[in-house]
C-alpha cells in the first residue's frame, strides 16, 4: 500500500496548483459576481490537456488514470471550485460518454470540448423528475435518417453558454430506463430554445432549462447504442460524484489553511487566537474529517483504475464531502469575525458554491441510497421491495 502520489503525480499536481493560482482564484470572485464563464480559461485548460484527461490517446485524450483525474479536479477546485464543477466534474460525464460515440461524434464533438473549444451540457434532470430520473417524459422519435426530440431538461449547468447538449430520451417509452437513449443536440438548432435561472451559488456557469419542440436531428447525433443512454450516464455518475466530493474538499482546507494563518495572527485576550482550544480544536477536528473523507476519494479513483467498482464508495462521499466541507467553510467565516461575513473575503461565496455540491449529480439522500444498495443488497431498496 502506498498513500503517496508517485513523481508525475506530484508534478501534475504542482503543475495545475500553480496555473489555479495564476489564472482562477485571483478572477473566482469576479466570475461569480459578473455571472460570466470564462471560455478562454477553459481553451487554457483544454490546450494543457486537462479536459477529459481520461479519454485514451486513440480517441484524443491524454489516457490519464482516474487518480490523475482527482488531482486535477482538486487542484483546480482550489482555485474555483464553480468552473471546477462544469470544466472536470460535467466535463468527466460528458467526455466518458462521447468517447462511447461513433467517429462522427468524436470528431465533431468530443474533439472540440477536449481542445476546449466547445461547452457541452449534460441534460438528464427534467421538471417533474430528478432523482427518478428514469421517469423522463422526453422523447425522440426516430424519422427516416432524423429523430425528432420533443421535451424539456431543468436545472443544467452552464447551459446558457452551452453550444451543445447532451440529451437523454426516450427512444422505448414502454421500456424504462432501457429505453433511454442519449443524443448530441447542437443548441443553435431550429427548436431549441433556453432559459436562466438565478442562483445562490456557482453563478458562472449559469445553469438553464433547454426546451426542444420538434427538433430535427441526424441520426448519426445518437451517442452509442439505442436504449444504452442510462446505463453511460449511471455509469459516469461512479467517477463524477467522487470527483464532486474532491470539488468541495478542495475549497474548505483552502478555507482551513488560510484560517490557521489568520488565526496565529490575529490576537484577543493579549494572545494569538490559535491559543485558545475552542478555536484550534474545531479547525482540527475539520482538518481531520476531510482528510479522511480525501483519502476515501482517492481510494475509489484507485479502485476504478483497477478494474474495481466504485458505486459503493461514491455514494458513501458524495453525502460526506459536502456536508462537511460546508460545516468546515462555515466555521472558516465565524473565525474569520465580522471581516469574514464580507464579500472581502472568499468563505461566503465558497459556502454557498459547495452547497450545490449537495443537490448536483444526486443528493445526499440519493447518494446514500446507492451506499445502501451495495451495503444491504438490491432486494433491500424501497422501490424493488416486495413483500412476500
Ligand atoms: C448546482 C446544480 C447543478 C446541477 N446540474 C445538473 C446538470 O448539469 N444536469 C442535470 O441533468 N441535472 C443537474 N442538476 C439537477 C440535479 O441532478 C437534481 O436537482 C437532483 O438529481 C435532484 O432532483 P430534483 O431536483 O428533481 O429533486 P427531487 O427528485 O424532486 O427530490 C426532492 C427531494 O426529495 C428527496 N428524495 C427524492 N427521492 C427520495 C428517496 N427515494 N428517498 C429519500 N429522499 C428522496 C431528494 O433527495 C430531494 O431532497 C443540478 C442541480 C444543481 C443544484
């Protein structure tokens, strides 16, 4: 066993914290109050080869481990964990599906987001479904070489800046989730039309519902098999909801590290606020739970880098991270007293980016039902249960 990252591990780490440091956290807060996504920093990461790291070298990537994938997304997370979100957490869902797709869609689509010159979207959760996601009411209708799509997908991230959409629908409405199928949907198509929403948190990446009436695409936009849609998404959902998990780790022990600091510093009481335990044994107990919860993360990335499944271990951090990242950002603010509940300082606008991490690619409850599922057994799931 080894719990250290080997040498090009370290260097990609080095490499990544320094150009967060450089290009995202000095703009974190003016993105999010200027509401705008910064696609020449994404064409940044996209020439560095950052985007999509895991995509193997045949299809365009850099055939990066899972692991390498962690630290890019912890390190960039450091900096901005929002542009984090969409450029490496949307960004896994997103490549591990196109590069199930034909030629055709490699090339024009998968091609574009790993130079980071494309924004897609990744469009499962519709209005009256999310955690039942298998319920959408979205269809496509297959028509000579076209299919036709008819439906509406909500709360998407970066939609408004999305030039393409990655749409799951029914192709097989009597079939259940077998029969989801997943297509590309260029979003400056006839039909296609958009709408904002106005967050707390993560506000540049504008989320957005994308609405299709009638819109006609080529067949060949379908990604993979018919009916296999779901299971590519389920499946993404294995990485992306570590990789979310590290997106918020990532940001509290910033918040962490810059409040040990401020706090050998700052004095009351004719002494460093350090000093006193009620202030040192929060910030350890904080520094405690998320390294345990990292190392967690860091095992499932391992484990998918070995063949090994990681449903178990996803759902198990992606009820942890957020919750205790939030509490650990939050105490970060109150040590930080009045200056903290400023715009001055980055706590509040961490807290309430991480909170998304909460809702995003499943909530907690969601996440725990996944941990239970693989702890007590399939039989044992509310909505498989029968009584006999
Ligand atoms: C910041 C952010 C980014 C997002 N980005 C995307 C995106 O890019 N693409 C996309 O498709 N979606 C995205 N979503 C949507 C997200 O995936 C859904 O919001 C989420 O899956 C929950 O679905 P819902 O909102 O419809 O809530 P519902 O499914 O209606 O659930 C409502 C509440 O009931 C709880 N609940 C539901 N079923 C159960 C159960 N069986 N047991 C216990 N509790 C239950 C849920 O946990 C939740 O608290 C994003 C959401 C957020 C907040």
């Amino acid at each position: 066993m080894d719990f250290e990252f080997n040498e090009e591990e370290k260097a990609l780490a080095d490499m990544v914290r320094k150009f967060a440091q450089k290009e995202l956290a000095p703009n974190y807060a003016k993105w999010d109050r200027e509401e705008k996504f910064p696609h020449e920093l994404n064409k940044k990461m996209g020439e560095l080869g950052l985007i999509g790291a895991t995509v193997s070298s045949e299809k365009g990537g850099m055939g990066a481990s899972h692991v390498s994938e962690g630290i890019i997304t912890e390190e960039t997370s450091r900096g901005d964990c929002s542009l984090t979100m969409s450029t490496f957490v949307v960004g896994h869902l997103i490549a591990s599906i196109l590069e199930q797709g034909s030629e055709t869609i490699r090339e024009k689509f998968l091609a574009p987001f790993l130079a980071g010159d494309s924004l897609p979207a990744f469009c499962l959760t519709e209005p009256g479904c999310g955690t039942d996601a298998a319920a959408m009411r979205t269809s496509a209708v297959k028509k000579g070489s076209s299919y036709i799509l008819n439906g509406e997908k909500s709360g998407i991230t970066a939609m408004m800046d999305a030039d393409i959409a990655l749409i799951f629908a029914k192709t097989d409405p009597e079939a259940g989730a077998r029969g989801v199928s997943c297509f590309v949907v260029p979003t400056d198509y006839p039909g296609v039309t958009c709408q904002s929403y106005a967050d707390m948190g993560c506000r540049a990446i504008v989320r957005g519902s994308i609405f299709m009436e009638d819109v006609e695409i080529p067949d060949d936009f379908l990604v993979g098999e018919e009916g296999n849609g779901f299971i590519m998404g389920m499946q993404g959902f294995d990485i992306s909801r570590i990789l979310l998990a590290l997106e918020a780790i990532a940001p509290a022990m910033v918040s962490l590290e810059e409040t040990i600091a401020y706090t050998k510093e700052r004095n009351a009481f004719g002494r460093p606020l350090a000093t006193f335990e009620g202030v040192s044994f929060p910030i350890v107990e904080h520094v405690s739970i998320l390294e345990a919860v990292r190392l967690l993360c860091y095992k499932g990335l391992w484990l998918r880098d070995n063949g090994k499944s990681t449903s178990q271990i996803a759902g198990m951090i992606k009820w942890m991270a957020p919750r205790f990242s939030t509490n650990a950002i939050r105490d970060c603010l109150v040590l930080h007293g009045h200056y903290g509940y400023t715009q001055e300082f980055p706590f509040e606008q961490r807290l309430r980016d991480v909170m998304a991490v909460e809702i995003a690619d499943g909530t907690s409850q969601v996440s725990k039902l996944v941990a239970m599922r693989e702890i007590f057994g399939r039989e044992y799931l509310p909505y498989n249960y029968r009584n006999k």
